[in-house]
C-alpha cells in the first residue's frame, strides 16, 4: 500500500506518467516487484521444454504456465 500511495504521489508530481490502463499498472508492478531477470528466466525455462512423454493436454498444460507467469 505504501509502494502504490508513493506511486501516486509520483504521478501527481510529474515524475512518472499516469497509471490510465491496466497493462501500465502491469507493467508498473513488474518492475517494482519482479527482480530483473525474471523475463530472462521465464524464456530460457520455454526453451527448454519439450513434449517428451507427456500426452498433448500435459504438454499444452505446461507451456500454459510459463504464459501465465509472464
């Protein structure tokens, strides 16, 4: 809550641009509480993943979570 009164504060001064949609509310948080190799992490562990054994649903399953963390 502190983080997101100072981010408005910010805002009102003119030293960052506004929070209009959600994606730049998205964006906003990811780099304040995602670390910066995050993104980096996430594509290198895509990379990697392949089908394998698994059956379609498990590897449509996977790749889902990698999507939904990004």
């Amino acid at each position: 809550m502190q983080w997101w009164h100072k981010t408005l504060m910010d805002i009102g001064l003119n030293k960052r641009p506004p929070v209009v949609y959600w994606d730049d509310l998205k964006a906003c948080m990811r780099t304040r509480f995602f670390p910066p190799h995050f993104r980096k992490d996430l594509l290198l562990k895509l990379q990697k993943v392949h089908q394998g054994t698994l059956s379609m649903d498990g590897y449509f399953k996977e790749l889902d979570t990698f999507f939904y963390q990004s």
